[in-house]
C-alpha cells in the first residue's frame, strides 16, 4: 500500500473518531468481520449508468440514473428518455425545449458517451460489481445493512428508490471508514487478468487503471443469485435493501416465474408453498424449491475516476443493440406529435 493511501486510511479512522457515532463503528466492525470471513472477490462484470455535472450546483459528478443496467445503450436510452420528458413536462422555454431536444437527436442517432445542454453535462458511466465470498458462496446481507421502516411484502407499497440518485462520485469521501478506504485502495490497481477475458478486454482494463486511478464505492445494493454447476448467477435485478431482494424473490416464485414460464398446476403450487415459506420467516437468506436453491447476496460496485470525472464504456464493451428513436416528435411550443 503506498503511503498516501497510508495516509488516506488514517484520516478516514481519524474522522471516524472525531464523529464518536457509535453506529459507524458498529458498521466498522460489522465491515473487518465481513473481511476475515468472506476473503475473495467474485467479478460480475460491468455495469453502466448517467451521471452529470451541472456547473451551476458545483463541479462533482453525481449519478443520475442508477448504474446497473449491463450495457452502455441501456444508460443511453434512459439518458434519451430523461431529457425528453426534461424537455416535455419541466420547461416552457422553446429555446430550453430545443437545446435538450438537440441532445436527444443525438442520443437516438449515435452510441456518444456524453452530451451536453443548457450548461449541463450527461455522462454514460461504467462501473464494475463485485461481491464479497468464500469457499461456499456469495457474501449474505449483514447485520447493519439498512432496511425499509416498513418492511412490507405487499407489491402496492413499492419498493425502495435506488440509493445511487444524487450519490456524489467523490473519490476522497470521509465518511466511509477505514474499511471503505481499505478496499479503494485495494481496487485501485485491480485489472481484469485471466485466460477466459479476451485479450481487448484486458488491454482496456490496464488503461483504464492507468487514465482512471482513483475509485469511487457506490452505495452496497442486493441480489438474488441460484446456484448453478459453474457457480452462483444472477436470478433477478439488484435491490436497494436485503428486503427488497426478498420480496422480488419472493414474486418471482409465487407469481412471475410460473406466469412467464407456464408452469403446470403442480409445479405452480410447490413454488407458490416455497414462496410462502420464504415470506414466513421474514429475514431468510435462502430458498430452496424443486432443485433450485436461489440466495441473497450484498453487490458492490466501483466507478474509476479521472481528472476529468468519471470513466465512460470502454471499446471492448459489447452493446446488443444501437441507438434508435424511442419518443414521439415533440415540438418546440410542447406538443407531443403522435405520427401513424
């Protein structure tokens, strides 16, 4: 570890200290335990999303759209979608309408990584998830991890807003504990190595720690992964907390899975009893149905940061799709123009 990340590591402890919040040590503590019992790193892959810099609020990036979508057009379709009805519903001004309507054109016409209007900056970020493991699986939610006030199981309530809206990609951040400073200075050299990357791949990644040295943790976010012959994957998209995970989980058994995949009675009703057993023990980290074993696992996420702000997608990352028109015309003066 050089000594400036010495030092980093020393300040976070020093004002973790200096705040005398007995919840941040417990987290502390909750964090060096998950360390010694969960040692490796498992990699999913890369993740993208919007983050922007709007020079009249300051000059950090913050995240604008949730970085988790699996490929870079996804972040761009939902960056089009948000300045499109930015232009529809918050604006008057023709010329505000016409300026983030030109950043739309672009959006549906190219695969750009960043656009700019009314002095504001839209950058498509990347980000890589991770979580934490050991011989026999996936890192469960810890004790600390924060909950809903409500946990509730019914669909009606909604589940919890993504903690990525308006997080601050700030790489010196003092309130993440020595711990957090650990692990950034851990990732800070980290590249994708291994036969089974391609060799692009790889290239980009020593770029990138090279352009991009200093890493920013995203806000921990949960998962439902199934066990498979080559290792856990993913079932379902990451949660804001473990109890949004549960309950996704908990749908997909009772109700998505045997909808989408028409599951004959008899199977419907063992997935159905699984899902009410799941739901009756209220803080499980398991399931078990059929021959599907399926956990709850924490994910991890780091942003590379550059002097310029946060890393975009590389070359070497694959989209399955391109850009293209996803909105009705819409008209300087508001009007939405729905074409045959």
């Amino acid at each position: 570890m050089t000594h400036d990340w010495q030092q980093q590591i020393h300040a976070l402890h020093e004002e973790l200290i200096r705040r005398d919040d007995p919840a941040a040590w417990v987290r502390e503590a909750d964090a060096v335990d998950a360390s010694l019992r969960y040692p490796g790193f498992a990699l999913r892959g890369p993740v993208f999303g919007v983050a922007v810099q709007d020079a009249a609020v300051g000059p950090e990036w913050r995240v604008l759209k949730p970085v988790v979508n699996g490929m870079p057009q996804m972040a761009r379709d939902s960056l089009n979608t948000h300045l499109w009805f930015t232009a529809k519903d918050d604006t008057d001004d023709p010329a505000v309408r016409r300026e983030l309507l030109a950043a739309v054109d672009v959006l549906e016409r190219e695969p750009v990584n960043e656009v700019e209007a009314c002095g504001v900056r839209y950058r498509i970020v990347r980000g890589d998830e991770f979580s934490r493991c050991d011989d026999h699986g996936l890192e469960p939610p810890r004790p600390t991890d924060p909950e809903p006030a409500a946990r509730s199981w019914e669909r009606s309530t909604g589940l919890t807003p993504s903690p990525d809206l308006d997080f601050a990609l700030d790489a010196d951040r003092a309130d993440d504990g020595p711990m957090a400073g650990a692990v950034r200075a851990g990732l800070r050299d980290f590249t994708y190595r291994g036969v089974r990357f391609p060799a692009d791949v790889r290239r980009d990644s020593e770029r990138a720690a090279a352009s991009h040295p200093h890493v920013v943790l995203l806000p921990t976010c949960f998962g439902v992964v199934e066990r498979e012959r080559t290792g856990w994957e993913p079932a379902l998209a990451i949660q804001s907390t473990p109890h949004d995970a549960r309950r996704v989980l908990h749908d997909a058994m009772a109700e998505m899975w045997p909808m989408l995949y028409r599951f004959d009675d008899e199977k419907k009703a063992a997935y159905a009893k699984a899902a009410e057993e799941f739901r009756t023990l209220e803080h499980a980290d398991e399931a078990r149905v059929a021959d599907r074993v399926f956990r709850i696992c924490r994910v991890e996420r780091m942003v590379r940061m550059g002097p310029d702000g946060p890393e975009t997608p590389r070359p070497s990352d694959v989209d399955e799709y391109g850009p293209m028109r996803i909105h009705p015309t819409l008209l300087d003066d508001g009007t939405v123009v729905f074409e045959e």
